[in-house]
C-alpha cells in the first residue's frame, strides 16, 4: 500500500495545508507530537520535515539564493587547483551579468571550469535564461538548440530575477525519442535546490566534489545550484578519473552508476570512507554494484529520483534505511502518485509548466500532474522503485513485461557485465524479450535462460541473448535504448 500524496509526509495520516505559494507545508499534530509512533513512511525525519516551516523559496530566486552565502572564504576550486572565495565570484558574475538583457537566451557551451560557472551565474543574476549545450555535440544536434535559443525575446534591460521567471532552458536525454526542451523558473530550480539541501542536510562546512558534466541536471541542477544555495564549496575536476577521486579531499561525492563501477574495478572504494554522503543517481544502480559500494566505501550511496522536467523527486533518507534498488520517498513539497498502470505522476513547485516551443502538452494531466512515463510501484514502506519506463513496456504474447525486472536478474549471471532488456519485433509474439548482454568472456546462453527461468515467469525469460561490446550510452551512463 502506498501513502497517500495528500497526507502528512511523517505519518501519512492527516492532511498537509500548503500555504499560498504552495512552497511551505506543514506537518499534522500527530506526528509532530509523537514521532516515534509513525515509523511506517521515513519520508524524512521528523526534525527535517516541511512542517517546520521550511520555506523553499527562500531567496526568491537562485541568485538571491546564492548571494546570502557569499563571503570572502574559498568557495570553488577550479580544476587547476585555485579556489576562488564568494566575493571574487560575485564580483566576476556581476560583472559577467552586464553582458546581457533580461529574458535572452543564452547558448552555453558548457565547460567543466569556473569561467565556466561564473558566466553561468552571470546569466541568471542579469534574469537571462541559460542554455547549456554538451560540448561534443555536432552540428546536426546543436540546430535544434539553437533554433529555440534564437525563438526566445529579450524582455529590456538586465534586472534581478523573479521566483517566476525562466532562468535554464535544458533539452531531454532524447533516450526514448526526440529531445524536448524544458524550460524551467527560478522557482523551479530554486525549490528543489532548498528541499535537497534539508534533506540532505547540506552545509557550509561541506566540499562537493563534482565530475559530473554541467550542462545536465544532475551536475548542474543539483550539484551547483544545492552547493551555492547551502553555501558549501565545490571541487571542479576537467573529468572523471578514479585516481584523481580517490586524493580529493571532500564530504560529498555524486556520481552515476558506471562511475562507481570504474571506482570499484580500480579498487580505490576505500578512499571514499572519508566522504559523509555518496549519491548515485541519472541511471539504475545495481544491487550488487549498492552492495560492492557499502563493503568498499563504508556506505550505501543514496539513490536518488529525478528528471531534467522536474529537478528532484525522490530519494532514500540520509539518516533512515537505504534501500538498493529503490529511489526512496519524496522530497519536501513534492508529490507522487502512481496511475492504474503503474505510471508515476508528479507534481510540486519543482516540476515545469511546460517545454518549449508549444510541445508536450500530453505530459500534464487535466489536473495538473506530469506524467513522467516512468513505471513504478511503492514497497509496504512506501519507498518508490522504478520498474521501468513506459515506452519500454514489452508487450510479449499477450503480456506484459518490464525490462528493470528481466535486468535485474539477469545481471546477477555470473560473467554478466552489463545488460539492457528490449523487445524486438517477432510474428509469433508481438515483440519478443530479448537481452543485450555485455559480458566478460564468453556466455553461455543455454544457461542463462535457464538461469533466468528459475528466476522468472516463462514469458518474460529473454528468449533471445545478443552478446555486444559495449552498450550505447549518453553522455550521463543511461543507456540509448533505441541504438540497440
């Protein structure tokens, strides 16, 4: 049974009354009075909860936000090793802000560097709206981009953003289709930077190490803006390299799951032990990759939920059970339900209004949830899982089969490296389950079906196995489902 989104975020008992702005939430008196009676839905802690009048748009907006933290202390190392204090930032950016009007589309080749950063920030302190662009993108992928970036209409002189203003204009992975973009406001991003940093208890005294690239939300969007907005320093790297991670000295390390792989294989997972919080999230993390990392690194990395549309849904609770697997309950201010097929639909001050250009209006219900198409079910806890998403959903045969379940077991195949599970088009069955595998060495196909069939209902055993070098992935590890 999962708990009702309308209820208080402790004890999924009596009803939360958001405020007028709809970013402050407030926890019923039961659960405020006695805690520990309501253990079944560890949304957050109670000392964490909304309900203590945490206000989410603080700041009004992500500039306002970050310059209540400015000081003359360090605050970003550059990759090469040179920190830069609040002041020298807010000094840089506002001199960088000058440079364009309010409401113009800025395209931004994104970087991995401070100037980077700094023209980033000049952006949205002038009320301009950011676009940054993966720098390998070619010249076909950056058309589209550019077209929307020139649709946009400078609003007149540079001036201090509002909670309602657009401030980043982010294109979708496109793993499933054609990537759209997604325009979101100061309020947006600034809400779900406020309720990560509560959950997260993210502070002052922590150094984020970042290798994450920074024209995705996960680098981006919770990475730098969380950072600034808690006040914490950041630790640019130009890349990812286990070597290089394991000397940084830092509390907090957010990775996707082929990064803590690549830690793992290289066996520096012990120099994570000095980390106070690791996070994995933008692609599935495997129970036994979940496992491999609490035995090297000391803790289980929090799984986390979210999507370019929406910043930051879920995730599984700094102080309560992390569960492998799962992508936790909501953050403050965020709602989910699931719909009678088992897609999750959300919505909060964190999720879009809509893409751009007109598109994707399909994506919003008629009362007003995003559908994000993915699948999902709540355990007895009411932690979220993602089964997968719903233009993956296999029809087999009359039934239905979700890939994230076929992966998950067969992964666990001795000499499995990686897998990805689609349906191929088949006369007999419709679409037929087949596993794309990457192993080391040779596989044994015999046996791992029949490993499978143990596992598995018979419809939904791979009943085909391709062997491949690697699987086609982008830039932040999710597999591109539609290059197989």
């Amino acid at each position: 049974m999962s708990p009702d989104p309308g209820l208080c975020n402790s004890c999924a008992h009596q009803q939360i009354v958001p405020n007028t702005r709809g970013s402050r939430f407030s926890l019923c008196k039961r659960a405020k009075n006695e805690p520990e009676r309501f253990p079944r839905y560890p949304r957050l802690p109670v000392t964490q909860c909304p309900g203590y009048e945490l206000d989410l748009l603080a700041g009004g907006s992500l500039p306002g936000a970050f310059e209540r933290c400015w000081t003359p202390t360090p605050l970003i190392c550059d990759v090469d090793g040179r920190w830069l204090t609040g002041t020298e930032v807010d000094e840089r950016s506002a001199a960088a802000a000058r440079g364009f009007s309010f409401g113009e589309r800025v395209m931004l080749t994104a970087g991995a560097d401070a100037s980077y950063l700094i023209e980033y920030i000049g952006v949205l302190r002038a009320g301009a709206i950011a676009v940054p662009v993966n720098p390998a993108y070619t010249e076909r992928e950056l058309q589209p981009i550019r077209e929307a970036t020139t649709r946009g209409s400078a609003g007149g002189p540079a001036r201090p953003p509002a909670e309602s203003d657009a401030a980043l204009l982010l294109f979708t992975s496109g793993t499933t289709g054609a990537p759209k973009g997604a325009l979101l406001t100061h309020g947006n991003l600034l809400s779900s930077a406020r309720a990560v940093a509560h959950a997260w208890e993210w502070s002052m005294e922590d150094t984020l190490l970042l290798t994450l690239p920074l024209f995705h939300m996960h680098g981006l969007g919770v990475g730098v803006h969380g950072a600034l907005a808690a006040g914490s320093r950041i630790v640019l790297r130009p890349g990812f390299d286990p070597a290089d991670v394991a000397e940084q000295n830092a509390t907090m390390f957010f990775g996707v799951p082929a990064m803590y792989e690549r830690l793992a294989r290289a066996g520096v997972l012990g120099s994570l032990r000095r980390m106070r919080l690791l996070v994995s999230g933008s692609a599935p993390l495997t129970v036994a990759l979940s496992d491999e990392v609490a035995h090297g690194a000391g803790q289980r990395p929090l799984e986390r939920y979210g999507m370019t549309e929406t910043v930051m849904i879920s995730g599984n609770p700094l102080a309560g059970p992390r569960k492998p697997g799962s992508v936790g309950v909501a953050f403050p201010g965020v709602e989910i339900r699931l719909t009678e097929n088992q897609e999750i639909e959300v919505r909060g001050p964190n999720v879009l209004s809509s893409y751009d250009g007109g598109v994707g209006a399909d994506a919003f219900t008629g009362d007003g949830w995003f559908r994000t198409g993915d699948l999902g079910e709540f355990d007895v806890d009411g932690y979220l899982r993602i089964s997968g998403r719903l233009k993956e959903l296999i029809i087999s045969g009359g039934y239905n089969v979700y890939p994230r379940e076929v992966e998950d077991v067969i992964a666990a195949f001795p000499g499995v490296l990686e897998v990805a599970v689609i349906g191929r088009a088949s006369e007999r069955w419709g679409e037929q389950v087949t596993a794309v595998v990457v192993a080391e060495g040779t596989v044994d196909v015999d046996a791992l079906r029949a490993f499978a069939g143990e596992r598995l209902a018979p419809y939904k055993v791979p009943k085909a196995v391709e062997v491949v070098d690697a699987l086609p992935r982008n830039a932040l590890g999710k597999v591109v489902r539609g290059l197989l």
